[in-house]
C-alpha cells in the first residue's frame, strides 16, 4: 500500500487577495445624437453629436448664425421640431419626468440679456420656486446662491430694494442666483457677459468655474479670450455643424480642421 501523503494543494490567493472594485461607468451630463432642426424650411442645426461630462465647463463658439443660441433652446424644449437624440443625465429631455416645466427647472438657461421681475432682489432669487417653495425658503438658503453667483456681498444690505435698482452686470448675476435656487443639474447660458464691465465679467467667470465644479456648465460666447480663460471643453459650430471639439488647450494650441484655424486667426469662417 502507498501510504505516501499526498502534498497539499496551495490555496488560492486569489480567493484572500482583495480585489480592486470596478468603478460603474458614469453617465455623461449631456448627450447629443444626429441633432437636427429646420425652421422655415431652412436648415438651422445639421447632425450634431457630441457629449459633456457630468461636471465641468464646456465653450460652444463660431461666428453669428452658427447655431449655438438654438442649440441650447433645443436641450430645454424651447424649440420642438428637432430631430435626433438628447440625454441630460441619461433621460431623454422627450419623456422627462414632470414634463417640460420640471426640464426647465432642471436645465437653467440664462440669456444674454438679464429677464428681471418687477419684485425685490429677494423675491427675484426665489421666483422659479413654487408658491409654498417661496413662504418656507429660508434668509440663508437666499445667501447661499446668491454667493454661488458672486452678488452677495453687493446686495447683502438692500435684499428689499427693487433688482432694477441693479447695474446691469448685478442683474445678470442676480439672474444666475435665481437658476441655482431651483438647484438644477445643469445650467445653460448664452453670452452671459455680453456687453459687460470687465469687472462684471471676472465676477461672472469666477462664479461659472465654480458652479462647474458640481454640474455640467454649457456657456455660449463671441469672446475668444473668455474661452481661453474659462477652458474646459471647447465646441466649435459654424453653419448648423459641429466643426471641432476637444479640450481648450489642445484646441487653441493645435486645432485639427482649417476652418477652426481660420476662424481663430480672422474670427470669420466659410464652413458652407
């Protein structure tokens, strides 16, 4: 009889060593698929695709009339009649949830120019809210994005006085803080500096690098030297179409397409 042992087997490691967790893959802020629009017969958006991530700022730029103001009106239904595909979060803008009252609420869009009530600064940041969302919001929730859009520490002392009393880069910030009291996921705006003081402006980018530090910021703008200095991602438009995307650095130091050559060199483009 062999009665030699048999060697024992040696445990398997794999079943005590711990194993990295496999982080689940996160949905992009926004999504966009074959964006399509026509107006009047005419071709406004061309099938358009990109994505944003689900925090960070992105720069849509391109000469007048490339589409960029329309674009952003698509994403919180202000306009209807597209064709393609668009995810915020994942959901589809089509079927979301509440309809498109709770969209907008979800998707700030700030314009160009400053849309005022004939109320308080107060009653201004909380006017998105709803009946009762207005009686209970609190002094310190008011401070809150009112700091967020950097106009605090200018109002703090006249939060009753009328928000026209405001100069009009107070009034585009004050604009902001109203979107942030509906807490959005994502905020959209269009030359949100347009015609504005220099100081006016860095309160405004200091405010929009922050506010993209917790969502998806898509910011519209002419001013070539503001992208640089906002960065992030840069999406290039002319005539209906995407032409370029890609981070700001790279897009500014070394873009990829003529047309993004041309139009940083002479701020025109033929893209027809």
């Amino acid at each position: 009889m062999n009665t030699q042992k048999k060697a024992a087997s040696p445990p398997d490691m794999r079943s005590t060593v711990p194993q990295p967790a496999i982080k689940p893959e996160r949905e992009p802020g926004l999504k966009v698929s074959g964006l399509s629009l026509e107006l009047g017969d005419a071709p406004i958006l061309r099938d358009i695709s990109f994505s944003l991530p689900d925090r960070g700022i992105s720069i849509l730029i391109g000469p007048s009339g490339a589409g960029k103001s329309t674009l952003l009106r698509c994403l919180n239904l202000l306009h209807q009649s597209w064709q393609g595909d668009l995810r915020i979060m994942g959901q589809d803008v089509r079927a979301w949830t509440g309809g498109e009252d709770a969209l907008r609420r979800t998707v700030g869009l700030i314009a160009q120019k400053p849309a005022l009530f004939p109320c308080s600064i107060a009653q201004n940041v909380v006017f998105g809210l709803g009946k009762k969302a207005r009686k209970q919001v609190s002094g310190e929730r008011i401070e809150q994005v009112l700091r967020q859009a950097a106009l605090w520490d200018e109002v703090k002392g006249r939060l009753s006085e009328a928000a026209s009393t405001l100069s009009v880069g107070q009034q585009q910030r004050l604009c902001i803080a109203r979107a942030l009291a509906l807490e959005p996921a994502m905020l959209l705006l269009d030359e949100p500096t347009a015609s504005l003081d220099p100081r006016s402006k860095q309160c405004i980018e200091t405010s929009l690098r922050q506010m993209a530090e917790q969502m998806p910021v898509l910011c519209v703008t002419h001013d070539i030297e503001q992208a640089k200095r906002l960065g992030g991602q840069i999406i290039f438009m002319c005539d209906g179409r995407l032409i370029e995307s890609g981070d700001s650095d790279d897009f500014f130091t070394r873009p990829e397409r003529i047309e993004s050559r041309e139009f940083l060199r002479w701020s025109v483009c033929d893209c027809g």
